[in-house]
C-alpha cells in the first residue's frame, strides 16, 4: 500500500521483466545488501526508479540546527534504461516534505520533482565508471548522515551557491562588476531595486530563446536609464542583422533586480519553471519583479521575444569560488506574443528558464586559467614583428595566456592560402593581420578595462627605425623569419631593458628554434645563432639540418663561409608545411616565453623544438648561453665575439702552459657584412707542436681530421677562423714573428675576403690582431 508524504505514491509500477538486465542486476545487488523492500517503478518514458528506505546515522543529541533528517529516509534511485551501467543513477529524497531550503548539496529541480540530491563535485558519470551500485547507495548513506551531522559543508568552506544542474543556455557577465554595483545601492538606500543591463545577444538564434535553440547572451553592465535614441537605434540594428548578417552579436538588454540587504540564508531546491513560478520566487526574497517588469516594457527595451533577467541574492558570507557575498542567478522569460495574455501582461505559464553563469575574460582570469604566476602585477608591454603563421600563433598563445598588453606589427593582409597555417579563420580574409589579431583579442577581453592590444601597419624594419616605439617595449619578438629584419635587430641601438627573442622554423619544418638575448643584450641574438652553430657539433638534430642545408646548396665551402638562413617564410602560396607543425612549434615556444617572463633566467637561451613525422616523434629542450667578450681591433673595423667558455679556456690554457708560449686553432665563422669573428670554440695545441718561453711552433697533427670533422657536422657553417698562442710575460703584443705569420696568413685567406687572424693571451689580457687583408 502506499504510504502518504512519498512521491513515490504516485508512480506506477515497473515489471522486472521490463527493465533491462543491467538493472535487473542492479536490482539484485540492492536486495543482497540488504535493503529491502525495493519497489520498481516507472519515473518516466525512458527512466525508471528504485523506492526503498534506508537508516541514517542521527547524532545522539539530534540533527544539527534540528534539521528534519529522519532516522529512515526514503529515496528514489533513478536509471536511464538505455544508458545505465555508463550513466550513474540520480539520487532523489522520496519525501514530498523534505528541507530543500535548509541543506546545501541539492540540485534545484521544478517544483514538481523532489529533492534531487548532489552526491559528487565532480562528473558523477565517471565516478561511477569506478563504482558500484552498493558503492553509490552507501555514498546517499552517507549523504543523509553529513546532512543530519550539519557536515554538507566543509568547516573551511564558504556559502554554496544555488547548483545549476540543466539550463537554456549561459549568461556571461562579470559578477564582481555587478557586485560592485548592487553594494553601492545597497549602500546608498540599503533597500532592494532594479535597473537595466546592456548585453548583446551571443549567437544566431531565431528571436524568441526556445528549448530547441538554446539561449546565449552577455550581460555588459548595468544601467539606470537607457537614452530613448539608444533603444530605438538597438530596435532597427536587430532587425537589420536578423536580415543580413544573423550570426553576428547584437544589443539587447535585460533586467537587473535586488531585494534587501538582509541575507538570505535558506537554499533554494526547486527553480521557477514558468512566470507565474518566478512570482512566487520572487516574493518571499522581497524583489520588486512586477514593477522592474512594468518599466522594462515601458522604455520599449524588449527586442527579443526572451526577456532575460539577473537577480542578486545577498548571502550570509562569502560565495565558494567568488570574492563576495552575492549570489547572483540568471533567467530567461519567454515573453513572446504567444505567451501573453490579451491586455499585454505576461501569461502565468509563460516559460521561465535558468541560465548558466559563465565569466567574460579577464587578464586575471585568464592567468588564472593558464596557471600563469608571479607576474599578478606585472603586464609587459609585448611587441610582436610579424603576424604571419608563427607570430599568429604566438600572439594569440600568449594574449589567451592573459598578458594583454601586446603591439602587433605586419604591413601585409590576410589571404586566402594564409588560412592554412594562420591562427586566423576566413572572417578575417583580407584585413591587414596585426590588426585583425588585436581585433579578436579586444574581443575576447571585452570586459577588461585594462586591456592594451594595439596595431601597426608597419614594416619590421620601420618600426626598428622608430626609437619611441622601442623606448617603450619590455620584450620584443621577432617572428618574420627575415635574414634582413635579423641584421637590422644585430645593428639595432634597443634599449637595454628590451629582452630580444627570435622564432624561426628549420629544415622543412623539423625544428623550431628560439633565440632569447640575455640581459643588456648579452650574450646578443648573432651571438646565440653562432652558439647555436656550434652545438651542432655534439647535437645530431642540428647537425642532420645543416648537412641536409650544405646538400641543398650544393656549397661545399672551405674557410670561406656565408650565412644561413634559419628562418621558414609561410608567407608564400607554394611553401608545403601543415598547420599542426606551425602550432607544434608556436606553442612550445609561447611556453618558454611565459616562463621566461614569470622568472628571468639571467642569460640567454636557445630553445629547440624537434619534430619527425615517420615514424611521429617529438622533442623539446633549452639551454642558457653565457654572456660572450667583445673585443675591437686597432686600426681594422673587424670585430672579434668570443664565447665565455672559449674565453675561460684560453684563460687556463694560459695558466697551465706556466712559463712556455702554447697555442692552437680559433673555431667559428666569420661574417664578412658585419666585419664580425665570432669565435664559438678553440683546439689545443696540436701533438706536435712545441712551446718554450719565448716561442711557439705551431704543428699540424690531427688538425685536417679535426676541422674536417666540424666541417662535416655543421655543413661547413663552422671551421677554421684564427689562431692562438700565449704569451707567458708582458702584454699581449703581436711580436716580428706574429706579425710574419698574419702575413703569410692573409696571402692564403685574400681570395676570400677573410682577414687572417692572431690572437694573443698574456697575464695582462687579450688581444686580437688581424693581417693587412682585413682593412682592404
């Protein structure tokens, strides 16, 4: 028989034949564990439900704050019969009288649905894929005992919010704007209200929000009055973007509504379904919804057929997740002419939907999804060269990583075959890419303030010319991929406070590389591409790239070296490299940046990024390069850059060879344009030569293999570039014989165009001389 005060009593019954095996079984494991009777009954088309009873453990002195647990409570175990075992059944009180309003941890349901218990914080589904049946009613079990022992909450806990379980749609708005607002009034009056709130509608919808099509909007910010010319202007945009363009966001405006100061402490278990619902709702909470509703109407501010609707509820402390108080919750009224009664008002069965709330981007809420540290009040100004493929790419990691301060520069515009490769998509097609860039990012921190993403329509080498564009950039990333925009950067005068990077794509695509200066420009990006030379010499990936470059030039050079060109331009309609490469590489990049930003390493950095396709394999690792020494030469603009390490070595070369002359061979290549040396490694003394301490005879053993080896390895980018020796007393001064053998040097390296090179350690320093040929 049924029992009264059970929703149960109004279910009919469910055969076991008529359930599936799963739930047969299920059935079967309830009634092993004891729990018995268990009534099969039918919840709907296709759900059904389990009704038993179960004991709770009641505290000895009573429920806390005498909260109506029982120490027997009915329930109703519910299964989807197509989904169940993969879709975890749904907890619900059996009683008609069950304290909704006085329990946290429910999911609000219409009013006619019990009270639908929330047993997980996370997906229940996929706790469930781990569990049994018996598991989940021993966890309901343990809900009720929670719920009688004042435990729902945790102790360290804030005020939970009204769970939304299923909604219309989504509401983005920032509820600490809207915080800010309502405690001004209630500052001001302390009493409840109503206002205005400018949104725009988020997606194509047909006018009236509807079940089938959802509803999206967001809510910008509140209003008290809304000037007549704006809502007539609003009415006529509507109606021409329903027309010509129905994807695009458009104006709308809503209802902001408040009741009291005074908190209110009770949760809420069931949700208005329809307006009359949300009259009821409204009442007991003291907020004026007939008279907001009357002067909605009045300013003519219903565009849509959807009147949407924020209401905040203050709370006796603080929100989990939120840095106050309020509670805010969202709805939708579908206030169309077809829910409205003959004189106009809104028809009591006119549907009334939730609304999820979503929170518009912010640079600290980004950061914060981002996992983005140590940098809460920092917000370098970014300059990025380049918004093609890679600095597309970059941009967008790093504006979605919350730094939005970023200047983007790119005189070209976006075509068609750029879509391929670009973070760009075709609604962007031939708008200039620095701009279109900052447009999407403006649009996606429309709520933030602070926002500070700009556009050029410069050239790289225009924008390095400009000295008060450079006098306020905090980091500089070049991303064009451009041999002549790397010279200008060489020979740029950038203020020391600019940390310099450079990406760039290699060998079809295999490996990206960035090149991060060090501070003051030290060690400068030349000298971290020669570093990068040189590690080819141990590391196979760079080595296979600069072999395979050799091969394709077909320059087999000896001491006569030209530059190479890292960078990929995927500026060009024939270059075949896929997007998933480009992105590989961006995003590794935007890595490192973001951690160099949240910490400063002090030095520079390469970072190599590896890619294989056959079979797919991929590896990424950094190394920091040390500051190098720059030196000048008397009577030559040739420069020489010797690496740190290579000048410790020759330092300790010096102090071990004691009172006799050593010397060796100089490593590196040298830059005929720059006038520059750059000296990445030395050879020791070879094993016949001979030192004293007034000479050094210099001999050739294993030297041919050594250098051809380094040729080899870095596709002859690095070989032979000078000699050392040391002088064990005085000042490093080049003696009759130097002199002769720079002579003789230069005869050799004229043909090139190399000067002949001498470099000289003593006890009181360095010095580099150069032959004749070199000032010519």
């Amino acid at each position: 028989m049924d029992e009264p005060g059970l929703f149960s009593s109004g279910l009919s019954d469910v055969a076991d034949t008529n359930c599936s095996e799963q739930i047969r079984q299920a059935r079967s494991e309830i009634l092993g564990a004891g729990y018995q009777p268990v009534r099969t009954v039918k919840w709907n088309a296709t759900h059904v439900a389990f009704a038993f009873a179960f004991k709770v453990d009641i505290p000895t002195g009573g429920t806390v704050g005498n909260v109506d647990i029982r120490p027997e409570e009915p329930v109703l175990l519910v299964f989807n019969q197509q989904n169940y075992p993969f879709s975890c059944p749904r907890a619900y009180s059996d009683r008609t009288d069950f304290p909704v309003s006085a329990l946290p941890h429910i999911n609000p349901t219409t009013k006619s649905i019990p009270a639908y218990l929330c047993l997980h914080r996370g997906n229940l589904d996929d706790w469930f894929a781990e569990h049994t049946v018996c598991d989940l009613v021993s966890r309901i079990r343990g809900w009720f005992r929670d719920a009688a022992s004042g435990r729902l909450i945790r102790e360290n806990d804030r005020f939970e919010a009204t769970r939304i379980v299923s909604s219309l749609g989504i509401c983005v708005y920032d509820d600490e704007q809207f915080n800010r607002y309502i405690e001004n009034e209630w500052k001001t009056s302390g009493s409840g209200g109503a206002s205005f709130i400018v949104g725009d509608l988020l997606r194509d919808f047909s006018q009236d929000p509807t079940k089938d099509v959802g509803f999206a909007w967001a809510a910008k910010f509140p209003v008290k009055e809304i000037p007549a010319d704006m809502v007539q202007k609003a009415h006529r945009v509507h109606g021409y973007l329903a027309e010509t363009a129905p994807g695009e966001n458009r104006i709308i405006f809503g209802i902001l509504i408040w009741p009291s100061a005074e908190p209110v402490a009770r949760y809420f278990g069931s949700l208005p379904g329809d307006f009359k619902g949300l009259e009821e709702f409204a009442g007991p909470l003291g907020l004026a919804l007939e008279d907001a509703i009357a002067s909605y109407e009045k300013n003519d501010l219903q565009i849509i057929g959807g009147i949407p609707m924020l209401i905040a509820i203050p709370r006796p402390q603080k929100l989990i997740g939120a840095n106050s108080a309020t509670e805010f919750l969202s709805f939708v009224i579908l206030g169309n002419k077809e829910n409205r009664q003959e004189n106009g008002d809104l028809s009591p069965a006119a549907p009334v939907s939730i609304l999820e709330h979503r929170r518009p981007v912010t640079r600290k809420f980004a950061r914060y999804l981002s996992s983005v540290s140590g940098v809460e009040h920092s917000d370098p100004r970014i300059l990025v060269l380049g918004c093609g493929a890679q600095g597309s790419k970059l941009g967008m990691h790093l504006g979605k990583a919350g730094f939005t301060n970023i200047d983007f520069a790119d005189h070209a515009s976006l075509s068609p075959h750029n879509l391929i490769r670009h973070a760009l998509l075709p609604g962007s097609l031939g708008k200039n890419k620095a701009e279109a860039i900052r447009d999407e990012l403006d649009v996606l921190y429309y709520a933030d303030s602070t926002k500070a993403f700009s556009a050029r329509r410069n050239s790289a080498i225009e924008i390095l010319r400009d000295q008060q564009i450079l006098d306020n950039v905090d980091l500089l990333i070049d991303a064009t991929a451009s041999a002549s925009v790397l010279e200008i950067l060489v020979q740029s005068n950038l203020p020391n406070r600019v940390r310099l990077v450079r990406c760039e794509l290699a060998d079809d695509g295999r490996l990206g590389i960035l090149l991060s200066e060090g501070p003051g420009r030290n060690p400068r990006i030349d000298d971290l591409q020669a570093a990068l030379f040189d590690s080819a010499i141990e590391d196979e990936r760079l080595s296979e790239w600069l072999k395979r470059h050799r091969e394709q030039t077909a320059l087999l050079r000896g001491p006569a070296l030209e530059e190479i060109g890292i960078g990929i331009s995927c500026s060009s309609d024939t270059m075949r490299l896929a997007d998933d490469v480009v992105s590989y590489h961006s995003s590794l990049f935007s890595v490192v940046i973001r951690d160099m930003i949240q910490g400063d390493a002090g030095q520079g950095i390469i970072h190599i990024n590896c890619i294989e396709r056959l079979p797919p394999a991929a590896t990424s690792s950094s190394f920091f390069v040390r500051e190098v020494v720059a030196m000048g030469m008397r009577d030559s603009s040739w420069k020489i850059r010797l690496g740190m390490k290579v000048f410790q070595d020759l330092k300790t070369a010096h102090k071990l060879a004691g009172k006799n002359e050593t010397g060796g061979l100089l490593i590196g290549f040298a830059h005929k344009k720059r006038r520059t040396i750059y000296v990445t490694r030395l050879l020791p003394p070879s094993p016949d030569s001979a030192g004293s301490p007034y000479a050094f005879r210099r001999g050739v053993q294993d030297y041919p293999e050594m250098l051809d080896r380094i040729h080899h390895l870095t596709g002859n980018m690095l070989g032979y570039v000078g000699e050392w020796h040391t002088h064990p007393k005085g000042a490093p001064k080049a003696s009759a014989t130097d002199l002769a053998a720079l002579a003789s040097i230069s005869s050799t390296l004229a043909a090139a165009g190399l000067p002949a090179h001498i470099l000289i350690v003593s006890p009181q320093g360095m010095s580099s001389f150069l032959g004749e040929v070199a000032g010519k």
